[in-house]
C-alpha cells in the first residue's frame, strides 16, 4: 500500500494544471487496473481527467477525486517521506491515501460485480467538469461511499454543510475626490452597507431554518485611483448551509439586497454550488459500518458534521444514500502539516471491503 501511495503522491496534480491531471490520471488508471483486474474509462471533459471503472450494472459507487491543492513543485518543499509510522507529501491526505485504500479494499473481494469506480479529477475547484456524471451515477445507485479523508480521530463524516457563492457588484459613480466628491455616488460606502446587510440576511435565515448557517464575506474590492469617488465595487461571499431549506433561504433573501444611496445599483451573481449532505442520508450506512466494526474487532467508528463540502453532496442530493469520510486517517488537509497514519490504511480498507460486500 505504501509503495502505491508513494506512486501516486509523487505525481503531481494541482487542479488548475490539465496536463498535470491528465499524467495523474494515467497514474490511477494503471494502478486500479492492476489491482482491480480491469481496464478504466478515462473521460475527459474540457480538459480534465477522470478515471472510472464500471462492473456490471452500478449499484454501488465509489467515489473519490485525484486532484490536489497543490501546486506543481510542492514536492521539492514538502517530498514524500514515511517515518515513524507517518507519511507525508501534498495531497497524500487528501486524498490519495484514501484511493489506494479504496483499490486494495476491492482487490480483496471475490467479485466486483455491481459496483462503480470514478476517480475525478476536479473536486477542488468545484467539480464543475464532473458533477453531471457524480450525479448520473448517484443516481443509478443505492449507495454511495467517499474516500476522502476522515475527520479527527477517523470520524465519518455524515453530514457536510451546502455550499453557494455569490458576488456582489455595486454600480456607482466616479468623481473627483477632491474636487467635487459630492456629485459621486461611492460604490465603496454602498457596499460597505451590503456587507452590514449580510448579517441581517443571517439573522432572517436562522429565525426561519434555525442555526448553523454562515455568510461569510471574502474577497473586497473597490475603486481605481486613491483620488476618485470608486465607481464600482465587488464582493464575494461564501455561503455554508446545514439543509436545503436554508440554502433556498439564503437565496431568496440575498436577492432582494436593495441600495441605500441614491444612485446607487446592486448587482447579485452566483448562487447554489453543492447541496447540503444531510445527516439523513447517512444515518443507516453510518450504523451498518459501526455493526461491522464492531464485528471486526476495530475500535468504536465516530460521527461528525462538518463546514467542508465534497461530492458527497452531490451524490447525497441527487438521493443516494452517502457516506463520506472513509479514507486516510491522519491530518492537515490542504496545510503544510498534511500526513497520513499507515498503521490505519489496511485497517480502513477492510472496513471498506466488508462495507461494499454488506450493502450491494
């Protein structure tokens, strides 16, 4: 296991680097081939790599994503390591440790018939490329495992926050600063109004979904010289909902944003990115794994929700069941503190491999 993950955490991946996905891509698809006896379909969809396997009619699917954060040349800053029982490298976390988890735990079983393999390879910009086809085959299946990382401790995760952005554009009016600001229309104080407003658009969603949602303002900017009445401004706004029913909330409210100067216009861009996965769909996959560790001997399996966002939610909102975090147990998603537990990898996978054979 660890030579194969040392395989695949020295290919590099960063998301925003076709080619590099697409030599990553190549990577995971000789590696499930050998180990899952089969040939993969690689499907590139502008531009990116995805990889998939597909034995007999999907009932069951497996999910994970190949693609990291980081960027090409992290590898000379942060190289591939195992000592003490700890591996290191970017995206050996997340999520790759959890890939050959996956692999291993197939290659265990006696057949594979019924169940479905896609290995995306965009899932940190959003999976825009690939979530018609997560949520294709989502559908097809009556349960759906994801590989990413557990939480801390090796918690499943079986609930994750929706996801929307917004941005939002105030249209003002330029003026000389000195001279004459009065006959401006400042985009910048009009904005800095909206965003006092987001917390009353908060406010409203929780009186009417309850806790748990967060509108977070991002990215700010405003003006093109320090001497001129800006003329526009922007924002971005990140926005994490527990339930369906507050990302509609959020939607609705956001919109009806209206100006307080005169002169002024607002613009609201975006929307809802990926469903909320409600604890819900992962209740009765939650248990069936706690019974079968139990049964193993492992130690006790734990729950969490979390703000993070996976396709997990993609699958859980197109209405399979989902359950999310099985992959590596370890730490430092996306930090420079990133490191998997190997004493846990086999442990995960035959949890896995019990998991697949119980419910397809």
């Amino acid at each position: 296991m660890l030579g194969d993950l040392e395989e695949l955490v020295t290919c590099e991946s960063y998301s925003a680097d076709h080619a590099a996905v697409a030599r990553s891509a190549r990577v995971v698809a000789a590696q499930g081939d050998r180990l899952l006896g089969a040939r993969a379909t690689t499907l590139v969809i502008d531009g990116v790599s995805h990889v998939r396997w597909t034995f007999g009619t999907p009932r069951v699917l497996l999910l994970g994503h190949h693609d990291t954060v980081w960027p090409i040349g992290s590898l000379r800053t942060r190289p591939w390591s195992v000592e003490a029982g700890v591996a290191r490298g970017p995206g050996v976390f997340d999520m790759k440790a959890g890939l050959v988890q996956m692999f291993h735990a197939l290659a265990s079983l006696p057949t594979l018939d019924g169940l479905c393999v896609l290995v995306t390879g965009d899932e940190e910009v959003g999976s825009d490329t690939s979530r018609p086809l997560i949520e294709d085959l989502a559908r097809q299946c009556r349960a759906t495992f994801v590989l990413e990382a557990s939480a801390g401790g090796g918690a499943l995760k079986t609930a994750r926050k929706g996801v929307s952005h917004y941005d939002i554009t105030v249209h003002g009016r330029a003026a000389h600063a000195g001279l004459e600001p009065e006959k401006g229309v400042n985009a910048a104080v009009e904005l800095a109004h909206q965003i006092g407003a987001l917390d009353r658009v908060a406010a409203a969603v929780a009186a009417e979904t309850g806790p748990g949602t967060t509108i977070t303002p991002t990215l700010l900017s405003a003006g093109t010289a320090g001497n001129t009445v800006p003329a526009r401004a922007d924002l971005s706004v990140d926005v994490r909902v527990p339930t369906a029913a507050a990302q509609d909330a959020v939607d609705r409210h956001i919109r009806t944003l209206l100006p307080q100067h005169t002169g002024a216009r607002i613009e609201v861009s975006g929307g809802p990115n990926r469903p909320p996965l409600e604890a819900a769909a992962s209740r009765e996959l939650f248990t069936r794994a706690a019974d079968i560790a139990a049964r193993l001997g492992l130690e006790p399996l734990s729950q969490v929700a979390v703000g993070g966002a996976s396709d997990g939610n993609y699958t859980a909102g197109a209405g399979c069941p989902t359950l999310d975090g099985l992959g590596a147990v370890g730490d430092g998603a996306h930090a420079d503190h990133e490191h998997v537990i190997t004493a846990e990898m086999p442990v995960r996978a035959r949890l896995l491999a019990h998991l697949v054979e119980a419910v397809r």
